[in-house]
C-alpha cells in the first residue's frame, strides 16, 4: 500500500546577504495510514517549515513530496488550495477561528469551500461537532467559548471535512495544563478512531503520548523512534 | 454557495465597522445626492422655463417698437397687412395702459388693453359669459370693455359682471363679456386686465399707431421662416432692424435649455469627479481592511480557500459598500430634491434616468476600486498570513 506521506531528501532555505540559510536539509520521512506521528524540536529547529511543507502552505526548493498519491510539489495554488481542502484538516497553536463567525459556521468554512449544499455542510458540522461534544453550543461565537472549547471547535474543524491527515501544530501550546490534557486525550481518541495523526510540538511529554517520535535538529532529522506505549 | 457566503461575510464586515464603514460610503453618498440634486433641479429648471415660455405661445412672435428713429409706430391696417405673410394664422395689434377701474365705490388699478377682435383667435383667450369684442365695436368705437377674471372679483366680488358698467379713469364702459381664467405669465397676469376695442382705446388712451403687436403661425413649424419674413418687413418699413424686437418663445426656450443643459452638465461633472474621490476613500479602507485580516485571509486559505474565493469576497465587499453608498446617496439625494420642492415654487421633477445612472456608476467604482484591495489579498500567501497576528 501506498504511504500517506513521502518526503524524499526534501531540502529547503533562502538567501540573506548573498548566503544561503538552510532550515530543512535532505529530509526523508515516510507516514503511512493510520499513524501517529510527533515532530519534535527545539524552536529554530526548521520543525514549523516542515509542518508547512507537510501541510501544503509552502513548497520545498528541492526534493520530492507525495501526499496521499499527488505529486505536491508540481501543483498550481489552486490545485494546492484543494489538496488542503481535501487532504488535510489543520489544528493550529492558536485555534485561528473566525471571531465573526459562530461555531458551526467555523467547522463549516472547509465544506463551503469544498462546495457542499447547505445541507450537507450543516450535517457534516454539527456531526462533528458532536464528536468534540461541542453541539450544544454550535451558535456561540469563538470569544464565548473557552481556549479549550475554541481548540475542540478547530478540531471538529479539521473533522468535518473527512481528511486522510490531521496536521495538529502545539494544539496545546495556548492552554493549561488541564484543558491540554483533555485536548490530547482527544488526539489520542481520534487515533484510536483510525485518523492519521501529525503533531508538531516542542513538549516531550506530549511527543511521548505518539506512537512515534521524529526529532528534527538544525534542519536535520536526527532521530526517529517508536514509542512502546 | 460561496458567493452568498461572501456576501454575508461583506455584510458582517461592514457591519461590524458601522462608523468606519458610513465614512467610507460618505464620499459616495455625497457624490450620488448631489449628482441626483443638481440633475433634478436643473431639468425643473428647464421645465419651468419650457412651461412658461411656453405658456407665451409657441406658435407666437411679438414685436415691439421701441419708438426712437424716424418711424415709432404702425397703423393698424399697416399691421393688419402682414396677415398677408405665408404661414401666418392672424396679427393682433395691442395698444397697453393703466387706468383706475372703478364700480361704485369699489376701485382697482389695472391695464387696459385697447384690441381687435382677432385677439381671441391670436392669443387664444376667450369669454367665458357674455361675447367677446367684435369689428363693430372697434369701428364705431364703442364703450364696451372684457373684464379678466381677477380684475372682476375685484370690482364685483361674487355677482356677474356682465351687463354692467365701470368706470374707467372716469369714462363708462359697458362690461360685455367675462374672460376665463389663464393664471400668470411671464409677462404679468392674464387675469388681472380689461380689454377695450383697439379704437377706442387710441382715443381713450390718447394714443396714436400700434407699438406693439403678436403674430400668430398657422403651425409652430412655421415660425422661422415668418420671423425671417417678418424681419425683413419692418426694417423696410422702420429703417433699422434695432428699431424692433421680435419675441420668439421657441428660440428662448431653447437657449434657455441650452444654458441649463450646460449648466448642469459641468456641476455633475464636479459632483462626478467627488464620486471617484468616493471611490478612493473605499479602495483605500479596503487595503487597510486587507492588512486587518491577513490573518483571516491566511486561515481560509490554509483550509481551501482558492485565490478566486478571497478575491471574490472581497470584491463582494467593495462592490456592496460602493453600492450601499450609491443607495444611500440615492435616497439623500431624492429627499433632498422632495425639500426643494416644498421650499421653493418650482414644479419639481425627479432626475430618475440619474438615479439608475448614479447606482450603476458606483457599482462600477465599487468594482474599479475594489479591484486592487482584493487581488492583494488574494496574492497573500497562506504562511506569510497565518504568521501575522
């Protein structure tokens, strides 16, 4: 079977005063479906560059990238827009909802996009709303929910559209330390559920909740481990 | 789909900035109401000058001596001659005074006008009792006078004035008929006069030859050519052309339009360039609306949004700012117009080939200038946006 993720000797950098800065030097890393992966590392490391290559927001100088079957690195912005739409459902640090916009229509924003009816939209965002157990407040605006409400609307977010990945950057870098746990406890459900799941996270406590840890160093990686759980 | 999401998320925007969003429709508002204001009170404008112009007779030409140089009048048979003239209907000849009008001890100052008979036909006015003055009259110069309307309520409050006699500046007159009402020109009232037969004023009046006299065209069309006739006529008979005037309503109501066309046409030109002003005003508070939510425009993006959908939207919203100021202006300015009416005597006509115009044109500006705001964001790229707080 076809891997989910295929990075071959993916190389990137760019040039401040006439030299070059490499952030991702020669990364290979191979996900397949169904696994749960950490990228670990100190800021600096080139682990954000490697979530926005991953997650389609910017394309590598040099080296091969497959996501689910396509060839990223040859696709047009709006082909690239698709692949985001279709492939993956993001989970960032700081939430990113839209304020003006109730929960549902949060968790919607993807399938309009997408180009589903009303309808559908309707039912797809409150079904997954329902599996963050959040439907109860669907029509509360992103600043009358809690961080860790907020954090369980963008996931139901990234649900909603049925993506073979979810890309999840420090989910719990904005919360205390109960509501993050709640929120990997989440995470770990969603696995458990059969998501692909990578996480970007500088905590090794919450790397160690993976199934498997890839350490990024100086744009090097530098270990990849599975954890025996 | 999304673009009824898009207008609802214009919508949203706008709302939530009230005061910002008002500002930027200002300069619209004011562009369109004034656009509409000066349009409309420049075509009533017009209408009235048309109306009252043509209230004088299109179909008319009147001549005045103005009795300096050899010759200072003509006879009447002499003006009665250029009835001859091809096109013309009839020649009224008109001998003007005042006199105190008196019965009993009710008294009034109004004009006497000494004519013949074919003033009826000329000047279209008629009696509306009694009859109206007649060859006979004038050849015997008889004492009998038409009495306007207003003149007659005057003189005889509610009663008939038919059958009775005034005194005019002593002499007694026999009322023979009553006119119609016409309401006023530009020439003073039509209702406020007394006709007497041409005879018998030049005696009553003490006035010797016609100084004054209105030709009638058996169609408007005719006119031209008769003046030109006309002219060449009198200053035949007069020596120089500078001697005379000849009155053309059709030529003074297109000067006239011609003046307010202009007129107008340069003021919405300026209230035109304050439109385009407008029209920066929103390009500008789009940019600044782009840099707000580069953010927003950077998670839409990282779930889907293709460039065509961020440009849409906000076009949407330029488009929608532009044309809710358009409407509003609409609105301000009609109601502006409505005010104009009620303070000033004019009979007011709306501009509504202005109001479509006006709508259309700050729809085209909300495009125009909404174009630049929405192709930058749409250029932002997803990483650089979501990295902006």
């Amino acid at each position: 079977m076809e891997p989910l993720i295929q990075i071959e000797h993916m190389s990137h950098g760019y040039m401040m005063g006439g030299q070059r800065m490499p952030i991702l030097q020669d990364i290979s890393l191979t996900v397949h479906k169904g696994e749960f992966v950490a990228i670990i590392g100190p800021s600096g490391s080139g682990k954000s560059t490697l979530m926005n290559m991953i997650g389609c927001l910017d394309l590598s100088n040099s080296g091969d990238y497959r996501l689910d079957g396509h060839n990223v690195r040859k696709l047009s912005d709006n082909r690239l827009a698709r692949i985001r739409n279709e492939k993956i459902g993001f989970i960032f640090q700081s939430f990113n909802l839209l304020p003006k916009l109730s929960a549902v229509e949060n968790v919607e924003l993807p399938l309009i996009y997408r180009g589903l009816s009303h309808r559908e939209r309707k039912a797809r965002a409150i079904q997954a709303l329902q599996q963050v157990g959040l439907e109860e407040r669907m029509h509360h605006r992103p600043n009358q929910l809690s961080g860790g409400q907020q954090q369980r609307v963008a996931i139901a977010r990234a649900l909603a559209g049925d993506p073979p990945l979810l890309l999840a950057d420090e989910p719990t870098g904005a919360l205390d330390t109960n509501t993050g746990r709640e929120v990997m406890h989440m995470i770990k459900g969603l696995h458990a559920q059969g998501h692909t799941i990578i996480l970007i996270t500088h905590d090794l406590d919450i790397a160690d909740q993976a199934k498997r840890v890839v350490r990024i160093q100086n744009g090097l990686l530098t270990e990849d481990r599975r954890n025996e759980a | 789909m999304i673009f009824f999401q898009s207008i609802r998320m214009a919508l949203l925007s706008i709302i939530g900035n009230k005061i910002r969003s008002f500002l930027t429709m200002l300069g619209i508002i004011i562009g369109v109401s004034s656009v509409i204001l000066i349009v409309s009170l420049g075509l009533s404008f017009n209408n009235q000058v048309t109306d009252q112009f043509g209230d004088l007779g299109t179909d008319l030409l009147s001549v005045n001596i103005f009795g300096y140089g050899a010759v200072t009048s003509m006879t009447p048979e002499e003006v009665n001659d250029l009835g001859h003239i091809p096109g013309v209907g009839g020649v009224s000849p008109t001998i003007t005074g005042s006199v105190t009008a008196k019965n009993r001890n009710r008294n009034t100052d109004t004009n006497v006008e000494g004519v013949l008979p074919a003033y009826e036909y000329v000047k279209d006015f008629h009696v509306q009792r009694g009859r109206f003055l007649l060859n006979i009259d004038n050849q015997y110069r008889q004492k009998v006078a038409l009495i306007g309307s207003e003149t007659a309520t005057k003189l005889f409050g509610m009663q008939d004035p038919v059958g009775r006699d005034i005194r005019l500046n002593g002499d007694t007159f026999t009322i023979v008929g009553l006119l119609k009402a016409k309401g006023d020109s530009l020439m003073g009232s039509n209702d406020n006069k007394i006709l007497i037969p041409l005879a018998t004023a030049e005696r009553f009046l003490q006035t010797k030859g016609i100084q004054s006299f209105e030709v009638k065209a058996r169609n408007p069309q005719n006119i031209p050519a008769i003046k030109e006739q006309l002219q060449q006529v009198l200053t035949a008979k007069i020596g120089d052309p500078s001697g005379f005037d000849i009155f053309d309503a059709q030529a003074m109501i297109q000067s006239a339009e011609k003046t307010t066309a202009l007129l107008s046409a340069s003021l919405a030109g300026i209230a035109g360039i304050s439109l385009i002003v407008g029209g920066i005003g929103i390009m500008n508070i789009m940019i600044v609306s782009v840099n707000e939510r580069t953010r927003e425009i950077g998670i839409r993006k990282a779930i889907g949004a293709k460039k065509g959908n961020i440009l849409l939207q906000f076009m949407i919203e330029s488009i929608f700012l532009s044309t809710l100021g358009g409407s509003f202006g609409i609105g301000t300015g009609l109601g502006l117009v409505w005010i104009a009416g009620h303070f000033t005597p004019f009979q007011i006509q709306y501009a509504w080939s202005m109001v479509a115009i006006s709508f259309a044109f700050s729809f085209i500006i909300g495009v125009l200038f909404g174009i630049i705001p929405a192709n930058k964001a749409a250029r932002l790229r997803p990483i650089h946006a979501l990295r902006t707080d």
